[in-house]
C-alpha cells in the first residue's frame, strides 16, 4: 500500500517478485503497537507543558498569551513542516524518518528540562514541533500500508486518538512529577522514554517486512504489478479531499483548547492544586481519546454499505460537542458542567477518524504518507496551533472561562466544510479512478 523502502533494499515501486508474499498476522499489530507507542511518547513531551503551566507562570511571571504561545510554536511547526517531511519520507523510508523524528524531539525534551527562561524554553519547543512535524502522518501511513482499507477508519481514530493518550499520561504524569520532584523531572522522564521506545521500534520494524507485509488496496492492483507514483499535485486537486483537511482541521480547534486548557481551568474555577488539576484534566483529555476510538468505530459500521455516510458520522460528531460544550462552558462550576463537558469531551476530535478515512479512501495509495501530511498541516495549523493561541489571548482579556466559552462555535465552520465533501465525495473517486487509469496505462513517474 504505496510503501516506499529505501535504495539499498527495495527500490520504490519495483517489481520484486511474482511469489506469493507471506504475512504474520503478529506483524501488522506489531507495527501498530510500537508506532503507537511512539505517538504516546510523542504527545506525553509536547502535552506535559500543559501540567506545568502553573509553575511557568509562576516562576517566570508569564502571561496567558505567552504561556499559550510555548505549546502553539509546536503545533505550529508541525503544520509548517508536515507536508514536506511527509514527501521525504514517502521517497527516503518511513522507518528511517520515523526513527530520526523521535530521536529529536526526545532530545529538544530533555533541553526543555534545562530551560532557564521563557527564550530558551521557546527554542526548545521549536525543535520539539521540528521533531514531531511528521510523524503523525508518516507513522499512520505505515499502519495503514499493513491493514485492510476495511478497518482504515477504526485504525485511523485509534492512531490519532494516541495523542489524546499520550496528552492524558503528559498531563496527569507530568504534574505529579513536577509537584514531587520539580517541573524540570516532568520533562526529562518524558525525554527518556521516547528515548527507550524508539530503540524498541528501529530494531524490531524495517522497510523489508513492511514490504512483504504491505496489503494491496483494488486501485493498486497485484503486488507483482508495476506501481506508479501519482504527482504532488494531486494532493490538492480534488475537491472533495480539500473539505476533509479543511474540516478535519477546523474540528481539532475546541480538541486542541481542552487539551491545552482544562488544567487551568480546574486549576483556577474548582481551585484544585496543580497535580489534582492535571490529572482530573487528564480525563477530560481521556475521554477526548476515547471518543475518537468509539466514533472511529461508529463511523466504519455506518459507512458499510454507503461510504458517504461516514461523511455524516463527522458532522453528527461536530454537532454534539458543539452543543454539549458550548453550554457546559457558560454554567456554573458543579457536576452539570463536568457531565456535559464530558460528552462533549468524548466527540470533540470524533471526526478525526472519518476525515482520515475519506483522506485515505480519496488519495492514490504511493503518496499517502504526503496526503496524511497534508491532513496534519491542516489539523495543526487550523486546530492544534491556533486553537490554543486564540483562547490564550482571548483569556487576556476575557478572562479564561469566557475564552472557553468562545471556543465550540468554530464547529460551525467545520461542518460546513464537511457536508460540502459529502456532497463532492462521488466526484472525488471519479478523478481518483480517472488518475489510477492514467497512471497504469501511460506509465507515468514522478
């Protein structure tokens, strides 16, 4: 499934052999698991920032906005950078660039740990978000390139639901360390086990078992086949693809302010300390995860029989946080409030499966790596980057609870863009079956 190894072993796209491949059943969940893992770790060092706030603005006299701007400057590398390290790894290896992008932003953690000022911790940020740029749409490329287009919904909404994990054991672990031990310890354990677990993954994942592991989507054909590189540009000429970037970003907006935020939140409105504000924020960011898991799987079972209607599932998504949030935010402190902000917690990021999935099912398979890429740009530069920072400087002046407040209306801007992809979905596969037949029979590279 448009897996790319590197020179020296495999050359992309060659015809290797007309033998029967055999597959582990272990392997593709092996890859899973350890890919997974790393984007535990990968969230655990860009969330953790989220339990130390309190301390940061304490210790350095931060205002909300810069606080903000020490978790936006990730996101928004990540955006900056996505697309063009997707590209190189879809051409250079996924296993080398995946290994490469852990080691780096492990690394930029453990100077975080070191950071004397907000400049120094800022810089260290910066290279947390060069490390990290890619490696959501590489890593979910790959575990896609061994499954079944079946389950590319359910899988897509369990990956991308890792950040939220791995934001729960950042939020909730980080703030018990730096209640315990000092902010600086929240970082380094971090550091260290993204250290541990990229050793695990470079020796036991390599681009030859990814190979003969790979499972042929219809398009591609018979892995003896010729394959073809589809060009760059289309990444962004189908119309019906750009709705599922837009809308998978503009829906990561309220995800990306309650992942950053509810510490604070708890911390200032419920008066909890900071240990006890991060971990009950962490299930907040629990139930983030969890609902992307359970509306992945949602979304699989209704699209059986008509792929469109994981179109819908999104949008259904969308309406129910944006509903339970934006009222849960403007009551009073109390058990009101928690529930509904709980079951708008569960569908805030629902819809990251199904934008994954329509990505997926509406790009040529030897770029794909570049297509979630460029749905990372998206969810970075419209959700993860700019929610944050938004609401940072809105809580400036209104205060944090009504920033918060603010918050779930742009949903309304992300169903719009995705009714509009439901209804230029069957267009999209027109010009994705028109590429694959020109592709096959003129023989074209890129």
């Amino acid at each position: 499934m448009g897996l790319h190894a590197p020179a020296a072993e495999t050359p992309p796209y060659a015809v290797t052999s007309t033998a029967p491949r055999t597959r582990s059943r272990i392997f593709p969940w092996l890859v899973f698991a350890l890919t997974f893992a790393l984007l535990l770790s990968d969230y655990m060092s860009r969330q953790v920032l989220s339990a130390v706030f309190p301390f940061l603005k304490s210790e350095w006299a931060l205002s909300d906005s810069r606080l903000a701007s020490l978790t936006s400057i990730v996101a928004l590398m990540v955006g900056l950078l996505t697309l063009p390290l997707s590209l190189l790894a879809d051409r250079w290896g996924r296993v080398k660039s995946l290994t490469l992008m852990a080691v780096l932003w492990s690394v930029a953690t453990l100077l975080c740990a070191i950071a004397s000022n907000y400049e120094q911790m800022l810089g260290a940020r910066f290279l947390v978000g060069v490390g990290e740029a890619a490696y959501g749409s590489v890593g979910i490329a790959l575990v896609l390139s061994v499954f079944a287009p079946r389950v590319h919904a359910t899988l897509s909404g369990a990956f991308m639901a890792g950040g939220s994990f791995g934001s729960v054991v950042g939020v909730a672990l980080g703030g018990v360390i730096a209640v315990h031990l000092g902010w600086r310890w929240s970082f380094a354990a971090m550091a260290v086990l993204g250290l541990i677990l990229v050793a695990f993954f470079r020796a036991l994942i390599t681009e030859t078992k990814l190979a003969r592991h790979a499972v042929d989507e219809p398009e591609t054909g018979n892995p003896a086949l010729p394959r073809f590189r589809a060009p760059v540009s289309s990444l962004f000429t189908n119309p019906a693809v750009l709705c599922a970037y837009v809308g998978g970003g503009l829906q990561m907006f309220t995800a990306a302010v309650l992942l950053a935020w509810m510490p604070s939140f708890f911390n200032r409105y419920y008066h909890f300390a900071p240990d006890k504000a991060g971990v009950v924020a962490s299930a907040v960011v629990l139930l983030v995860g969890s609902g992307m898991v359970v509306c992945g799987i949602i979304t699989d079972r209704i699209g059986r029989s008509d792929i469109t209607r994981k179109w819908s599932a999104a949008v259904g998504f969308c309406l129910i946080s944006l509903i339970c949030l934006g009222v849960g935010f403007h009551l009073d402190a109390g058990a009101g409030q928690l529930v509904l902000i709980g079951i708008g917690a569960c569908c805030a990021a629902g819809s990251s499966g199904p934008t994954a999935a329509m990505v997926a099912n509406l790009t040529h398979t030897s770029i794909r790596a570049s297509a979630m890429g460029t749905l990372t740009v998206a969810n970075n530069l419209l959700g993860l980057a700019l929610g944050p920072f938004v609401i940072g400087i809105l809580a400036d002046h209104l205060g944090l609870r009504e920033a918060l407040q603010l918050s779930p209306l742009m949903y309304l801007a992300a169903i719009a863009a995705l009714l509009a992809g439901k209804r230029l979905h069957p267009a999209g596969l027109r010009r994705l079956h028109a590429l694959n037949h020109r592709l096959t029979t003129q023989g074209e590279f890129l």
